[in-house]
C-alpha cells in the first residue's frame, strides 16, 4: 500500500525520487538521496578525486530512481555487480556515500539508529581518538614520524632515526602511559626506513604502527610486521572484503582501518569486521571526513564486537549539523540515540561550504627534485 502519512510501517511503500551530490571547498562530497515519503538520507564519499565521485553517483540514478530503498544489501550488490568494471577507489567510494544514504533512510523509515537493524549495541559507548586534552576529553593520539622533515628517504641516515625517537619520547614523556600514541607512517616511508623507525621506536610502546608502507605491496608490509612486537595498522586505502582478505592471510596487519566513505560504506564494513574478527584482528575505521563518515562509522562501532576505536572521533561538525553529537568523555562517545546515522544535516550550512575542491599536490625531494610519497 502507499504511504500517506504518520510512520513508515514495512508494507508501507517508499520509493526513491531524486539523487544529488554536493562538493565542498575542503574536498568533503555528500551524497542526499530523496523519497516520495519526505524522508532523506545522507552519505559521504572519497575526498580524492571529489568531482569524479559525485558525478558518478548522480549515474546511479538510472538505477536507483523508483525503487524502494530498504533492500540496502540488494542495492549494494545491484550497484557494484552491476558495472563490467567493478571495485576501483572511485566506483567503490560512490557505492560507499549511496549504501551510506540508504541505510539513513531505512533506519529512519523504522526510527532507529542503524546499529540496531544490525543487531547491535555490542557496546554502551564509543572509544575515540584525535586530539588529546581536558578539553575534548579524549585520552588517545596518532602522528607521524616528527622530525624536522618528513621520511622519504629510501634510507634515512642514524641523526634522522635518533631524532624521530627522540621528539617521540618527549611525547610519551609529556602524556604519560596513560596516554594511548599510534604512528602514522601514512605510506610514504620507504621500506629500509620502515623498518629502521619500526625498531627504534619499539622502546617507547607505540599504541600502533599505522601504513608503514605502502599497501599496493601486501608481502613487504608483513615482512616488517613479522620483526616487531607493535600491531601495525593498515586499511585506509584499501577496499571491499576482498582488499582486505590477503591482508588478514599474510598478518600483514593486526589492525584494519577500513574508510566507510571507500571501502564499501556500512554494508562491506559489517562484512570487513566479521572476516577480521576470524583472525582474531579489531578494527580502527579511519575518517579524515565529515560528520556523515564519523556517524556512519560510530553505527558499526556499535554493533561490532572487535572493535578498537574511532578516527577523529572527537570532532563536533557543528559547521555542518543541526544538532551536535554526544560529548566525548573519558576518551568514549555515547551512541548517537537517533534514527538512521543519527545526525542531522543543516542544509543552509552545507551550501555555504559548496565550492572548488583543494586539490592533493605532488610532493617532491628537496635535495634532488624526485617525486616523493605524499
């Protein structure tokens, strides 16, 4: 029957009207898709190659325009089957931002957050981390390997490895054990490198060891994780179950950072946790995106029993949302109570932010002008 008004029962019919996709100036992308019953969903997709993205998911449309949205899974699979061409970051990010969307609209369709429809809580509240004070009430970090320039040396010389150790040791001196502190190698170490840092910060009990190299090379990333005792981290570009399968079979990485906005969105990131959780391996989403990201990602956080923390957990985005989310406190988040993602965007605040993408750059060696990792 065809819904008319009041709460959307599951015989009621809904189907999806419209797709739109809006750019910001920070390279952030949404995704809102509309129904004939009023209610919206967002989604968030890949800030690389933001244009690409949200041109691509207004293609959906021709698929997804006239149908229920419920059947998600259905969806998902329809979209990334559907293409001769499949997986890629760009076509999994857009699959990610509308599995993101849909979910929105079906939690919200029942009023409940979307953990619940995925069999959650596994947990009452959420570990976050991001930056480390009294004021945003969370107790764990990341950063990089600091030292007066970055590492991209193929191999980097004893004063440079002694000063990153040192600037490290401060760090750990200043918060204390209490404090939990991962590197980010952010793959743009060179492996000898890797694997001089990987030794010589051990003594200061790294939380973790995050891309240590890059991840295009599964085989050379579990060789330096076999010489060390720190779990080394590994996942934010990497996408769908079948990206991560060969890292969980070579013990490449104890600890999968799957981005919901690239790796296939709530959907593959439910199938993500369950495959590392037969290894024994939690999972840390990244995000270095919006409020949609960091929401979509506290739903899987909820439902999932190996979960470890949350990615920048601690932002508000009151830039973008109507109402802020639950403050952290004692390093943990509360649940978001609301259905769907649980968060509103503030559409008027949204627009104010659409414009040209920042672009990412080349970076380059100083010392001899060769392309370095970025």
């Amino acid at each position: 029957m065809a819904h008319t008004e009041g709460p959307i029962g599951p015989n009621d019919e809904i189907k999806v009207t419209k797709i739109e996709t809006f750019v910001l100036e920070n390279s952030w992308v949404f995704v809102k898709i509309s129904t004939d019953a009023g209610i919206t969903g967002w989604g968030e997709m890949l800030k690389d190659d933001a244009k690409a993205c949200a041109a691509g998911a207004l293609e959906v449309a021709d698929y997804l325009v006239g149908k229920d949205p419920r059947p998600v899974v259905h969806h998902w699979q329809a979209i990334h089957r559907g293409a001769f061409y499949r997986g890629g970051p760009i076509k999994t990010a857009i699959t990610s931002g509308i599995d993101m969307a849909l979910w929105d609209i079906t939690g919200k369709c029942f009023g409940v957050p979307v953990y619940k429809l995925l069999g959650g809580p596994t947990r009452e509240k959420i570990r976050v981390y991001g930056e480390v004070s009294e004021k945003t009430g969370v107790n764990a970090m990341k950063v990089g390997p600091s030292s007066s320039r970055k590492a991209f040396k193929y191999v980097e010389s004893p004063m440079f490895v002694d000063e990153v150790v040192e600037r490290f040791k401060a760090l750990r001196d200043k918060h204390g054990s209490g404090v939990d502190i991962g590197v980010d190698f952010h793959g743009a170490v060179q492996p000898p490198t890797a694997l001089q840092l990987v030794k010589a910060l051990e003594p200061c009990q790294p939380w973790f060891y995050e891309e240590i190299v890059q991840a295009l090379n599964i085989d050379v990333m579990a060789e330096i994780a076999a010489k060390t005792h720190i779990p080394i981290a590994t996942g934010e570009r990497i996408f769908t179950k079948w990206g991560f399968k060969e890292i969980l079979e070579k013990r490449a990485a104890v600890i999968l950072q799957p981005d919901i906005c690239y790796a296939g969105g709530i959907t593959e990131l439910r199938i993500i946790a369950g495959q590392a959780e037969a290894y024994f391996s939690p999972i840390a989403p990244h995000n270095p995106q919006g409020p949609c990201s960091l929401a979509a990602s506290l739903q899987i956080a909820a439902c999932v029993p190996n979960f470890l923390a949350q990615e920048r957990g601690d932002n508000e985005y009151a830039e973008l949302l109507a109402e802020p989310l639950p403050p952290v406190e004692n390093g943990h988040r509360p649940i978001p109570p609301g259905p769907g993602l649980g968060i509103t965007i503030d559409e008027d605040k949204l627009m104010g932010m659409v414009g040209e993408p920042s672009p990412y750059g080349p970076q380059f060696d100083p010392d001899d002008g060769s392309v370095v990792d970025w």
